[in-house]
C-alpha cells in the first residue's frame, strides 16, 4: 500500500548482541565399557535412540531403531522413516525430552545404507547406477544431522573407537566421511577410557574456547566440571601486573579517605 513504510527484516548495525558459548552438540567416542552411554545418561531428560540392542542396560527412555520387511523382504518401514517421525515428533510435542543421544552412530549409518539399499533392491550403494545411492545416502545423513542441530535440545552422538592407520593414535571408529558431516555440527568430542576402576573423560576437539563462568546451564555445566580440556587453564596475572593493581587500589583507597 502506498505510503507504508517497509521495515527492514536486517538488524541494527548498532544492536548490541549478547554471545552465549554453550556446547549443545557432543560427540563422544571410547572403548567398549569406557563409560559412553553412563555419560550421555547424565546430560538432562535424555531419549537415547539405540542401535545395538542394550536398551535393557540403559535406564533412560529409549527407542530402538531398525528396518522393518516383511516375510517377502521386502521394506515395511525404513529407519530413514522412523528418524523423520521422532523429529517431528520432538518438534511438535515434546513431552519435555532435553537431549537426544544417537547410541551408535556408525550402527545407524549402516542402517541407512541398507534402509536404501533394500528400496532399490540391491547389494550396495555402488549397484545404484550414477552415484545415486552414495548422493542419496549423503542427503539423508546430512539432513538428520542439520534436523537435529536445529532442535532446542542437546544433542549426543556416541561412537566405538578405532585405531589411526597403523599407529597406536585412538579415532572415532565412524568412517572419516561421515564422521566429517557428524563433527562438523558438533561443539566437542569427547574420548571416554577406562583405566582400572578409573574412568577418564578427555576433549579431543573442539568447535571454540569455552568460558566456565559464561556456561549458564547448570546441568551442562556439572557434566563439563568433569571432562579434562573443556575448559582453558586460568590465565595467571603476572607480578608486575598485580602489584599495579593492588597499587591502584591503594591509591585510590588513599584519595577517599583523603576526601573524607
């Protein structure tokens, strides 16, 4: 309409915004009984979307996850199927669930495969003419990645561990590929060992440098409390630099008084 003016849907150059570093999304990744699923449990109201059967271990609220055919073998429901019900679900009416733990993930990367694999009636994703299936197979997983980054929830992806090469140096198990379209929506991966009766929890990456005193979240931040290299060592002040500042004080105690 004529002599409306039209607001502009960009921001003030002058708006003063806050930055709120809190890591939501987490990746963890250790041995077999190194403590991986016992840490996502304590991250708050978890739904842990299991792959390798040990709900019964797991006292948080699960959902298993699976491909489903018929006695033909035919696909009933794909877990491609089933991943897009639960984020609409946690999108629409979320009962109060925080966090969503992927439990594991290189388990449902192989479901994926096959959940496409079995739609076009073949072996593997190379028998899909023209590189379909491998495109197929990344939209899918890079659209479950985004979907759920997108949620306002803690996100947890677990995975085994592997060995680098012929090294002794310790990685994720998850294949490098798809490992890079998971960790690059993740704030900190975290490694889980166990030594003896001692459990270690180290960050291996992370997206930046996090500030405790800027970590809003309690729940957050009594799991971060103890995970070794979240955190950045307090800078110590030199002595030079504290005596100015005990001199400054002092000076200025010294003006008010003088004042009074």
């Amino acid at each position: 309409m004529k002599g409306m003016i039209k607001v502009s849907i960009l921001p003030p150059l002058n708006r003063q915004k806050k930055v709120r570093r809190i890591p939501r999304n987490f990746f963890i990744f250790g041995d077999t009984m190194s403590g991986k699923s016992y840490l996502a449990e304590r991250f708050p109201v978890p739904l842990f979307l299991n792959t390798d059967g040990n709900s019964e271990m797991i006292p948080a609220q699960d959902i298993q996850l699976s491909n489903v055919r018929d006695a033909q073998g035919k696909l009933k429901r794909s877990v491609i199927d089933q991943l897009d019900e639960i984020i609409l679900e946690l999108k629409t009416r979320n009962p109060g669930y925080k966090t969503i733990v992927i439990d594991v993930i290189d388990d449902l990367t192989v479901m994926i495969e096959q959940a496409i694999c079995y739609e076009n009636d073949v072996q593997s994703l190379a028998d899909i003419p023209y590189g379909k299936g491998y495109s197929a197979f990344n939209s899918v997983l890079q659209s479950f990645v985004v979907e759920l980054k997108s949620l306002p929830m803690n996100v947890v992806y677990i995975s085994r561990v592997a060995k680098e090469g012929d090294s002794d140096v310790e990685v994720p198990s998850l294949k490098t590929k798809y490992y890079n379209i998971v960790n690059g929506n993740c704030d900190l991966v975290i490694q889980t060992k166990r030594r003896g009766k001692n459990y270690i929890r180290r960050v291996t990456d992370r997206r930046t440098h996090y500030v405790r005193e800027e970590i809003d979240d309690k729940d957050i931040l009594r799991i971060l409390d103890n995970v070794v290299g979240v955190f950045d060592k307090p800078v110590k002040t030199p002595i030079k630099e504290k005596k100015k500042i005990v001199d400054k004080i002092e000076t200025e105690k010294d003006l008010k008084e003088g004042k009074e």
